[in-house]
C-alpha cells in the first residue's frame, strides 16, 4: 500500500489536486471544522470573564486583558506563523497548532495566579490558534481561485458557527463542571480535531504568474523557494501598494473599538440584569448573522465591480452606530437586536478583512501581505478591549466605553475614504486653460504645463482656468 492510496497524504507519485475541484471542498470543510472550535472557544472569552473575575478577585480591565492579549498575538503571530508554513509544510505547522493548545489549557487548569494566566492562556494559546487558523486560511487562497473569496467567506463561517454554538456549550459545560474541568475536557475535544490537519495536502496546483496553472513545485524548487521563503515572508514592498496600506490601517484602528462588545458582552448583560446563562444565548444571534454576513460579502467580493475596501467600510460605520446605542439597551430584546446587528458588521468586517490583505498585492506576495497585515493590527487588537473595561471600571458602566469604541470605528471608516481624495486631487491636476491661453498652451494641456504656467500667473485672476476631469 503506497501513500497515493491516502490523497491527505504527501506523495511525490500523485499528480497535484485540482484547484477548485472536489478535494478543495474537503480542505474547506476541515478548515470550517477547525475554526468552529478554535476560534470559536476564543472567542466565548466573555463567557468566561465574570468566572475568572470572582476567582482571582480582579477588575474587567485585567481580565480582558487575558483575553485580548491572547486574539491579539494570535493576529501578531501570523507573519511568523506564515513563513512557518512556507518553510515546514502548512499540515504539520497545523497538527503542531492543535498540540500546543492542548498544552495551554491543561496547564491553565493548574494555576491559582491570574498573572500566569498571561503565559499559559494568553500567550500559548495564541501561539497554537495561530498555528492552526493561519494554516487553514493560506490552504484555503492555495486550493480555491475561481471562488477563493466565497472560500474565504466559508472558511470564516466557521468562526461564525463556533461564535454561535460554542459559548453556549460551555456556559453550560461551566455551570457544570467549573471552568477548570471545562479546560481539561477541551484539551481532550482538541485532541479529535487534530487529526483534521492531515487533510492539508500540499500537492495541488499553483497558479504561475500569467495567470496558467502550473504543477507543484519539484524538490529542487521546493528547496529554493525555502531559502528565500524568509526574505518574501518579511517583504516590505507590499507596503508600497497604496490599497494595501490604507487597507491595513483602517483594520488596524477599527480592531481597537470592534472586538470591545464581544468581550464585554455578559458582563454588560448582567448589570442590566440579565443572567449569565441568558446572557450566552446572545451569542447564538452574533454567530448566526455573522454566518450569513461572511458567506454574503464574501461572495460579493468576487465580483470585480464591488470595492472590498467600501463594504468593509460600511460594516466599521454600522459598528458604529451600533455602539452608540448599545448603552440605551435595557431588556433581552434590546440586546438581541444589537447582537444581531453587531453579527452582520463582525462577519462582513472580518471577511473583507481576509479578503483585502490578500488580494491588493499580487498573488506570489499575498501570503507576506496576509501575514504583515494582521500582525499590524495585533497591539490595536489587544488594547481595545482592556481599555474598554478600564473605562467602565473608572466610570462605573459600560456607556463611556462603548461610545469610545463606536468614535474609532468612524475614525476607522473615514480612513477608505482616502484613496478616492488622492484619486480626485490627481484628476484635478489635469487643467486645461480657456481659449485666451490657448496659443501659449496648446490643449489637451499636461499637469507639467499647469505648473509652468502657473508660475508666471502668480497674481492674476484665475476665474478663466477650467478644471477638466478625467471620466
């Protein structure tokens, strides 16, 4: 028996997968599996916020903290975590993603000092949710190219499913068991999902850069591509692609107000006197309007007439309204109504997150851009929502803190507006002079005439220079 009797396992006699053919579809499944339970699990945090508060007698500031810190290295880590996969094959990064989150929750369980927490909870965690999700996501652009940005969208339904589902299983599991046990029996559950990696098979066809398909790499190739796979990893010049930019920095202010509600979520419930167990169930509305968000602007997003940049734009301005009114809510209905809300801007926001640190670079750079991207947006990541609880805790509600979030989601939206300023001011500089120039100037005339011209026309009246734009 040879291992081309196994298509999830590598072999050098198989011919390469098919992009987009019946094994992507496999690939995408175990992803959505997955990011059910990982990013699923961490993002319930909230669930667990006024547990882990009572049991080592801190404030929301600290704890949030432990939370934050953990998304955010999760987002840190993913340049490291891409040239991993680049260098080491992205199956056994993934299978090592899955070890080290089994770890961190068996020794989370073992501690009584809330700092340690910081390292086995916040830190290894993330190391392992890195690991795994950032692995699934590249194979998910390396198998997928007609339909890559509905794959993504899909891919990130699994976060959306877990946000769903998850908190309430362990609202439950915690009422049960005690957040401690609950730690161990999830080490186990993490244990079953590893196998899921062995799905990642790196054989499949890649793209070459005239838009064919080429087989995948021989090892001589595979060798090369290695040594460099470090410098291409950190390659600086996709900074130099202003969507790129612009795209990064918006994502990187929005991540500062977005997350704050997620993490805050049954701690705001319960001091308007909804209970903790009630209070879970707000989750499964986040999590369902994601779904439906995630797979919408995913699709949307494959269709070359829609600018990702403005339907991410739009969800950081819906945030924002969302978050202005959330201090006002005062029943279950109210909150339900702004989870649902907050679900559509959460899965929109994150696909077109995905979506645009992937595709406003060429192909051969994307991992680079996707890596670079989030790690930027990391430290915004980790401050809001311990600057969130800080505020509550200084003002005694949670009102300053939310509308602090909604003001940096608006910041965040007016930042896309950006490339449409530059675009309108380059056209502007087309000028085209009225007939009393026209025997200096000869139209149509060039931004280096305009420049000219206008040197020597320092003090005269320019009410007869007609701005000409570009369609």
């Amino acid at each position: 028996m040879t291992c081309s009797t196994f298509p999830c396992l590598p072999g050098q006699n198989r011919p390469p997968h098919k992009q987009d053919g019946p094994w992507s579809w496999v690939v995408l499944l175990s992803s959505v599996i997955q990011n059910w339970l990982g990013p699923g699990f961490a993002r319930s945090f909230g669930v667990f916020l006024p547990v882990l508060m009572k049991e080592f007698n801190e404030g929301r500031d600290k704890i949030a903290l432990i939370g934050s810190v953990s998304s955010g290295t999760t987002f840190l880590m993913t340049v490291f975590t891409s040239w991993l996969c680049g260098h080491f094959g992205g199956q056994l990064i993934c299978g090592l993603g899955f070890v080290i989150m089994i770890v961190s929750l068996i020794l989370s369980s073992l501690i009584y000092n809330v700092n340690a927490m910081f390292f086995t909870f916040s830190l290894l965690l993330a190391f392992g949710l890195s690991f795994v999700v950032t692995s699934n996501i590249l194979f998910t652009v390396k198998y997928f190219k007609k339909r890559r940005s509905l794959a993504l969208g899909v891919n990130s339904a699994g976060v959306g499913v877990g946000v769903m589902t998850v908190p309430i299983i362990m609202q439950y599991l915690l009422d049960v068991l005690g957040w401690r046990n609950l730690y161990r029996v999830l080490s186990g559950t993490f244990v079953l999902f590893g196998f899921t990696a062995l799905v990642f098979d790196p054989n499949v066809e890649e793209e070459s850069h005239d838009g064919n398909e080429e087989t995948a790499d021989s090892p001589n190739q595979t060798r090369v591509k290695k040594v460099f796979s470090l410098r291409s990893m950190f390659d600086l010049s996709v900074w130099k692609v202003p969507k790129f930019t612009i795209s990064v920095i918006s994502i990187a202010i929005a991540s500062f107000g977005v997350y704050n509600p997620v993490f805050h979520l049954v701690k705001f419930s319960e001091e308007i006197g909804i209970s903790a167990a009630k209070a879970s169930t707000l989750y499964t509305f986040l999590g369902l309007t994601s779904i439906i968000s995630r797979v919408i602007s995913g699709r949307l997003s494959d269709f070359s007439r829609i600018d990702p940049s403005l339907v991410n734009m739009s969800a950081e301005i819906l945030g924002a309204v969302g978050l202005f009114v959330l201090p006002f809510a005062k029943t279950y209905g109210h909150m339900v109504a702004f989870t649902c809300v907050h679900g559509l801007v959460d899965g929109t926001f994150r696909t077109t997150t995905t979506v645009l640190l992937t595709s406003s670079v060429i192909q051969s750079k994307a991992s680079s851009a996707f890596g670079q991207g989030y790690s930027m947006t990391a430290p915004f990541f980790v401050a809001g929502p311990a600057v969130a609880g800080l505020l509550a805790d200084t003002s005694g509600t949670y009102k300053s803190a939310f509308f602090m979030s909604g003001v940096v989601l608006l910041v965040a939206a007016a930042i896309h507006i950006i490339p449409a300023c530059i675009a309108l001011r380059n056209r502007t500089r087309e000028i085209c002079l009225e007939p009393a120039f026209k025997e200096t100037i000869p139209l149509p005339c060039v931004s280096t005439a305009y420049r000219e011209r206008t040197e020597s026309l320092k003090k005269n009246d320019f009410s007869q220079v007609n701005v000409a734009f570009d369609g």
